[in-house]
C-alpha cells in the first residue's frame, strides 16, 4: 500500500475511532449524572461533582462538533487528552465519598480503551502511566489511605495493566484486520478498473474489427456490381466500338466522318471508365510496390467524380516536382485518399474548392487535402477518427476510421486533422518508405492545375 492509501486509510480509522471515543464519553457522562443525582443520594459534594461533570461535557460537546465536521479535537496532542482524563477522573474520585472505592475509578477503564483504540501503543502505555499516578494520588491524600484502600489500589492497578494489554492486543487486531481490508479493498478496485480496462480495449477492437469487415463487404458488393456491368456494358461497346471502325474506313464526307470520331472517342471514354471502376473494385492486393504518389492521387480523384455528382466545385492541385516513388498497398493508399476526396466534396457547397498539394520534407511525403467547407465543430474534432462516427444524414462513420487504420498499420503513414474552423478543414497525410527517407527535401509546386467537378 503506498504512502497516499496508507494515510487515507488511517484517517478513516482515526474518524471511525473519534465515533466511538464520543460515544463512550456520552454515557459515561449520563451514567455519571444518573450516578451522583438519583442512585447515590447520600454522595458528598454533589455540587462540586455535578460542576466536574458538565466540564466534562462541555469537553464532550466540543469534541462532537470536531467529529460531525470530520476533525478529531487536539489530535496532535494526546497525551493532553490523557492527562486531562486522569485528573478528570481523579477529582471525581476524590470528591466522591467512597474514595478509592468510587464508581468513577471505572472510567480509567472506558479511557484506556478508547486510547487504544485511537493511538499507538506507546500512548496508550504512557496513558496508563498517568492514570496510576492519577490514582496514586489519590490514594496517598490524607482523606484516604487505609488497609482496605491500599488493597483497593493494589486490585485496580494490576486491572488496569491487564486491561491496557488487553484493549491494546483488540486494537491491534482490529487495526491489522482493517488495514488488511483496506488493502484488499484496493486490489479489488484496482482488479475492477483493470477488468474495465480490458473490456473497453476488446470492445473497441471488436468495433474496429466489424468496422473493417462492413467496409469490405460493401467493397465486395461494389465490386461485384462493377464486374457485372462491365460484363454487360462492355460486350456491347466493344460490338458498338467495331462497327464504327468500320464505318470509318469507308469514303465517307467530312462531316459523317467527324461525328464517327465524335462517337469513337465517347466509346473509348466510356471504356476507359469501366476499367477504372473495375481496377478499384478487383480484390485488394496486400504486395508492395513502388508508385507514383501523383498517379495515385489522380486514380482517387478519377473515381471520385462518378461517386459524387455535385456540379460547380473546383479542385486544385499542386504536386510537387521530383518526388521519389513509394513502397506502398496501392489500392489502400487510393482508398484513403479517395475518402479524404469525398469528404472534402460533402463539406464544400457549390463554388467550393478542394486543394490537394504534396511535398517531402523530412523524409515524410505529405500530401495535404485542404477545403473551404464549414469545418468540424470542436465537440466532434476527439471523435473523427473512431468507428461509426458521422455527422452526415447518410453517412456510415467509417471513412476516417478506415484511412487511419490502413495508414497506421502500414507502420510508415499517419493521417492528422491539422487544422480546422469556419473558413475550411485541412488533413495531412505522412507516407514514407526507405526509399523516401534518403530523398532531399522537395517543396511544393508554385503553379496549380485547376479541375471543375461538373454534373455527369
């Protein structure tokens, strides 16, 4: 148990231990009272007893307010405590008239054990020192002092002795069996928060694990769909496509000519858009391989013009000259740059731009994917990153989660939210490979090409 638990620990015993002395001060006061005022009617001194008594309670009062506030009353001094108890109990004996015999010898008793209670056993011996002196005086004075009393005196000190050992042997067991509660008690806590711990992290993991497993399986739908029209679609093109080559090398006049390369370039277009929707859907390939990052950037952005059909939207590039090719998943760095595409199209009204700027520096290429839509308010920006977390009506929470996950389990890329407000939202992605890390720096290009996103 560390220092902070140990003192802890002992503060609630000492509070505990302040219940307890409080009450067995109360009733021996009442008991006192009844004593003096109703049971001994033939008590000597009453007055002076029932004056010594109501300082006691006063004595008890303030030590009852300390303990409702959760303070022990002179808890730096108790040998204090102990020495006003002994003389409390030695006038009480004294004033009454059966001397050493009195009733009130028996509260050296109640102090005793409260003491050992509350306090080491060092106070609680030195307790029972100043209680034998207490009775020692008494009885030595004059009024005092005969065979009987002696014996008396004798009698109650071999009692006392026995019950300071006794109350301290059940203090200590009681303090031992508390202290090892307490301990028992913190491993207890520390094994829950242990036990909450490991269910959040397998929580988490099966979240990310049925997060990767819906995005495949819509991948695969994607896929499949893409197959099937390309198997539908191509066939007749490819028929469509032959036809017109040979209408072509037929004499034809100017303008039927024209309108055939007119329908030709159409055809090829169309063609080449299937293979790309296929390219994108085939089976990912886990290979590295060294790739352009420029060329796959214009891969994320080629498919995303037939996922977003938004009109009047403009997307800049500056990609940087000289960079070196990287080992990567080429199909995974697509994705997580075509989510990162995607997203800057929802957040961006018509007129909005996406710029989309690469450089090296430091031996990270960083490709920086920047709008001009709303931004993130700040009570989402923690929460981007995590499985399922959306702010759109239809979307599945899934596409910075993903980018993360690919990026971060390469061992070689991470993706940062570096800036978002009002004016637009900015993420940088880090790429790097052996062969990136031993480039020089390369800033980014100072000229832009500019590419509007028209309604197909």
């Amino acid at each position: 148990m560390n220092r902070p638990e140990a003192e802890r620990d002992k503060s609630q015993w000492d509070l505990a231990a302040e219940t307890v002395t409080v009450r067995i001060r109360w009733f021996g006061l009442c008991v006192g009272y009844v004593l003096v005022n109703f049971i001994d009617r033939d008590a000597g001194n009453r007055t002076i007893l029932n004056a010594i008594l109501t300082l006691g309670a006063l004595y008890a009062i303030i030590d009852t307010v300390w303990s409702l506030r959760g303070k022990v009353f002179l808890a730096q001094f108790p040998l204090a405590i102990s020495l006003m108890e002994a003389v409390f109990i030695g006038l009480l004996c004294y004033f009454d008239r059966h001397g050493v015999e009195s009733p009130f010898r028996f509260y050296y008793f109640l102090s005793l054990l409260v003491c050992a209670i509350r306090h080491s056993s060092a106070i609680t011996y030195a307790t029972f020192a100043l209680h034998a002196i207490s009775f020692s005086f008494l009885t030595l004075s004059p009024e005092f002092g005969s065979r009987q009393d002696v014996t008396t005196f004798a009698l109650t000190l071999i009692l006392l002795g026995w019950g300071t050992w006794g109350s301290m042997a059940l203090s200590n067991l009681l303090k031992s069996t508390s202290r090892r509660l307490g301990e028992l008690n913190t491993e207890l806590q520390d094994n829950q928060r242990l036990l909450e711990e490991r269910i959040r992290e397998r929580t988490q993991e099966l979240q990310e694990s049925q997060a990767q497993l819906v995005q495949q399986e819509k991948q695969a739908a994607f896929g499949l769909l893409a197959a099937g029209i390309a198997h539908e679609v191509g066939n007749p093109l490819a028929a469509i496509s032959s036809l017109v080559q040979m209408l072509k090398r037929r004499q034809n006049d100017s303008y039927t000519g024209e309108r055939l390369s007119m329908v030709d370039d159409q055809l090829r277009r169309i063609q080449r858009t299937l293979r790309e929707l296929v390219d994108f859907s085939r089976p990912a390939t886990k290979d590295r391989r060294l790739c352009d990052i420029h060329e796959v950037l214009d891969a994320a952005l080629n498919i995303a013009k037939y996922y977003k059909r938004k009109k009047g939207k403009r997307i800049v590039t500056r990609y940087a000259d000289g960079l070196p090719k990287l080992r990567v998943v080429r199909d995974q760095l697509v994705q997580v740059f075509l989510n990162l595409v995607l997203n800057s199209l929802d957040a961006t009204e018509e007129g909005g731009t996406i710029e989309l700027t690469t450089e090296l520096k430091d031996g990270w290429i960083r490709v920086v994917v920047r709008d001009d839509g709303g931004g993130i308010p700040a009570e989402h920006q923690a929460a981007i990153f995590q499985p399922y977390f959306t702010t759109k009506e239809t979307g599945t929470g899934l596409g910075l989660f993903v980018c993360r996950n690919i990026l971060e389990e390469s061992g070689e890329g991470r993706i940062e939210l570096t800036q978002t407000s009002s004016e637009g939202t900015t993420f940088t992605v880090f790429v790097t490979c052996e062969n990136v890390r031993s480039w020089p720096d390369v800033p980014p290009a100072l000229a832009a090409s500019t590419e509007e996103v028209s309604a197909t």
